[in-house]
C-alpha cells in the first residue's frame, strides 16, 4: 500500500505541477518564486499529513490520528486557498466586453 500511495503522490505533484504553469509565471519574478515554493511547501504539508494519519491509523492511536487530521487538514486548506488566491484561481473579477447601442 505505501508504494501505491509513493506512486500516487508523484503524479499528482506532476499533475499539479502542470495545472497551475500557466498561472504561476508572473512578470514579476518574486511572485512567480512565491508561488512555485507556496506550491511545493502545500504538497509536502499535504502529503506529510495523510503518511501521519495512515500511520498513526494502521497503529491504532486514535488521539493522534484525529488530531493529525485537525491539524494537516487545517494547514493545507489555509495554504490552499492562499496558493489559489495567488495564482488567480479565487477573488477575480472578470471584467466584460459590453458595447451599448443607442
């Protein structure tokens, strides 16, 4: 089951990776760096979450499992919408393109 989910996390990154590319150059080179280590810093809190919940899980600490999924669950979601906020994908106004006839 730990190669599965060694596996998985490696497409996903890879996934992701090439989901947020367009998004992430900026013209601005602090901010393009800003949200490729914002990105990176998610993905390992993430994935350091769910092996310490797995593990705690198949070991039978209870207490230590839901309180890992308070906190991981709480972090990630916080650098979620930050990452998303960062790169566009939250809080953009579309502006349209309407011409008034008279």
């Amino acid at each position: 089951m730990g190669t599965i989910l060694v596996f998985v996390a490696g497409v996903l990154f890879l996934a992701g990776i090439l989901f947020i590319k367009p998004r992430a150059k900026c013209e601005l080179m602090w901010k393009t760096v800003l949200n490729w280590s914002l990105y990176v810093v998610w993905y390992a809190i993430t994935w350091i979450g769910i092996s310490f919940v797995y593990i705690n899980f198949n070991v039978g600490h209870v207490k230590a499992t839901s309180t890992a999924i308070f906190l991981f669950l709480g972090i990630s979601v916080v650098l979620a919408i930050a990452l998303a906020r960062l790169l566009g994908f939250i809080g953009v106004k579309k502006i349209s393109n309407t011409t008034v006839q008279v």
